[in-house]
C-alpha cells in the first residue's frame, strides 16, 4: 500500500486520481471511479485497494464540492469542483456515499488498514467523510 498516512490524499493511488482529476476536471471522472466501487460490490466482485483509494479521493472532492472539505483538502480544487457544479449533483453525492460506504464494510484497502494494525484512525476519517456527504 503506498499509503503515508491514514487520510484519504496520503496515498499514491489517490494522488494519482487527484492529479488526473487537475489536469481535467470532469465530474464524468468521479462519477466513473466512484461507480466502479458500487458496480463491483453490487456484483459482488474483490475491491482492489487502487480502485478503493482513487474512489475515496473523488468522494472527497465531492465532499467539497460541497463545501464540506477536509482539512487536508487540496488547494485549487474546490474551484475547479465549483465550476463543475458537482456539490449540486444528488446523485453524485449518493454514489459517492455508497462507495465510502462499500468500502469501510469490505475492500481490500479495508484488510490493509486492519493487517496493519491501524484501523481506527482510518476509520474514523470514513465516517467523517460520510458525515461531510450528507
């Protein structure tokens, strides 16, 4: 896991997401990571933990599209996600809160964060990330 920390933007994977997410903002992206986690769980298919922390950091840009960002949220994005009009997609807002809640139940970045011995830290940003999706 190229994890540095239990927040959702301190991993690679999520970075990565963040970054294809700068050079072209489309709310088609997140829609696009945030479903593959509902569409795998829905046929019960293995979350991988790349998949799960790209979906974890589009989730957070909609949480502030919202304007309920995390503390860590990353400068210039909140712009780009206003633009966008994304905090005004319902829909986006309930995939989005399907897929943190998939995968905080089972995914593989879950096993990681239990097999590390770290879990509480990592869950309590989820729940919090859900809270800020409402």
């Amino acid at each position: 896991m190229g994890a540095w920390g239990h927040r959702n933007f301190e991993d690679d994977d999520a970075m990565d997401f963040v970054g294809e997410f700068k050079e072209e903002p489309s709310e088609n992206l997140l829609m696009e990571s945030l479903s593959l986690i509902v569409d795998a769980h829905e046929n019960e298919e293995y979350i991988e933990a790349p998949e799960a922390s790209a979906a974890l950091a589009a989730a957070e840009l909609v949480a502030a599209a919202l304007r309920k960002p995390s503390s860590d949220c990353l400068d210039g994005l909140e712009e780009s996600l206003k633009r966008l009009g994304a905090g005004e997609n319902v829909a986006l807002r309930k995939l989005a809160r399907k897929a943190v809640k998939y995968i905080l139940k089972e995914s593989e970045l879950q096993e990681l964060w239990v097999e590390g011995g770290e879990p509480n830290d990592w869950q309590a940003v989820q729940r919090d990330l859900l809270t800020r999706l409402n």
